[in-house]
C-alpha cells in the first residue's frame, strides 16, 4: 500500500517505508517505478528483520557510519539497507531473484 503524506516523510527525503505502508511526499510519485522499487526492497528488508529489529540496526548502522564518515548524508548512503536499495533499484526483477538477508553483504 502506498499513501501520500508531506507530513509523515521526513524533510529532505522522497520516501519512507513502514512495512507494510510506502509514505510519499507528494502523490505524483507514484509513478517512479524505480523509486517504488527502492521502497519495496527496504519492505523485504523489514519482513525479514521485523520492523522493530530493522529501525534499531538501520539506526545503529547510521551512528557509527557518522562517527566514520562524518558527514550525515554519507552516513545514510552508506547504511547497508540503502546501499542494497540504491544499487538494485533500477533491477525491477531483482526482488524475485533476491537471496533473504542479501543487505549483509552491502555491510
């Protein structure tokens, strides 16, 4: 399911996923297949840790690439769930083919 809110997307971003919801900023992004596709590889990612699990990694991950990299953004591109997502985005059969707990090797 996809729904749109300005509100819950945080600023800066286009869109989040809370499995089992896609949250976009503005209705027109719908239509980004790729940017869907992104989202829809991070809602594989969370039914595989559980949301609670998945937001406490993703979280963690995200403070020591800040003390690594020292830079915010860096920190984010660099958190294995987005760089699994940003580098197989444009694969739209990738999710068919994806191997459980494949973001391990992105670590």
């Amino acid at each position: 399911m996809i729904l749109i809110s300005k509100y819950i997307v945080p600023k800066g971003f286009i869109g989040i996923t809370v499995f089992p919801f896609i949250f976009l900023r503005e209705k027109s992004l719908r239509n980004d297949k790729t940017l869907i596709n992104h989202e829809k590889i991070h809602l594989q990612q969370q039914l595989e840790l559980g949301i609670f699990f998945f937001f406490i990694f993703y979280g963690l991950e995200w403070f020591i690439k800040l003390l690594k990299y020292k830079n915010s953004y860096t920190a984010y591109q660099n958190i294995s769930f987005e760089r699994e997502a940003y580098q197989n985005e444009t694969d739209f059969l990738y999710l068919k083919k994806r191997k459980w707990w494949r973001f391990l090797k992105y670590i």
